[in-house]
C-alpha cells in the first residue's frame, strides 16, 4: 500500500456489488449505483484533543464498513479503486 491516511482520514477499498442479477441479467456499468461499502486497508492517527494526546480511530484495518454516498476522494491505484475519506464520513461496520 503507498498511501498513508494522515490524521482522522482512513483508506477503504471498494466492494462492487455483483453485476448481475438473481434472474441473470447483466446490468452495465452506466446504470450500477456507486459503491456505498468498502475494505478498511489503511487508518490514520486519530483525532488530536486539546491536550496534545490522541483519539483512537473507532474503525479498524479490515473491517468492512459502509460510508455516506458521494463522502471522500475516489484514487486509482493499478486496477483497484481506493476511497480516501474521513472518519466521520463512515456510516457504520458491517458484523
């Protein structure tokens, strides 16, 4: 990996949802909505508090988590799709 999320930011790899339905129709791209879940591959430090010290990041390396629709910066890395995005911006983890 050669990004380093820096300080409440967090890397997510996206998870596409299959492209084809139950009854074995394709759906192209164009119509696919985007991604809302993802792998977490990297966290950053945290939140810093007023006293210097810092706030563990609630989400964990990889946890699957789902995020807010249009939340962070989409990067290309080679063939996959990487999502840099805040903490805040995570809606929850899946269990």
């Amino acid at each position: 990996m050669a990004i380093r999320p820096l300080g409440e930011n967090l890397v997510i790899k996206l998870i596409e949802d299959t492209a084809k339905t139950e009854g074995g129709i394709f759906i192209p791209d164009s119509a696919k909505e985007k991604p809302q879940k993802g792998e977490v591959v990297a966290v950053g430090t945290g939140k810093t508090l007023d006293d210097g010290k810092k706030e563990e990041m609630e989400v964990k390396v990889g946890e699957i988590v789902l995020f807010a629709k249009y939340a962070g910066t989409d990067v290309k890395m080679g063939d996959e799709t990487f999502k840099i995005l805040n903490v805040k911006d995570v809606l929850g983890v899946l269990e």
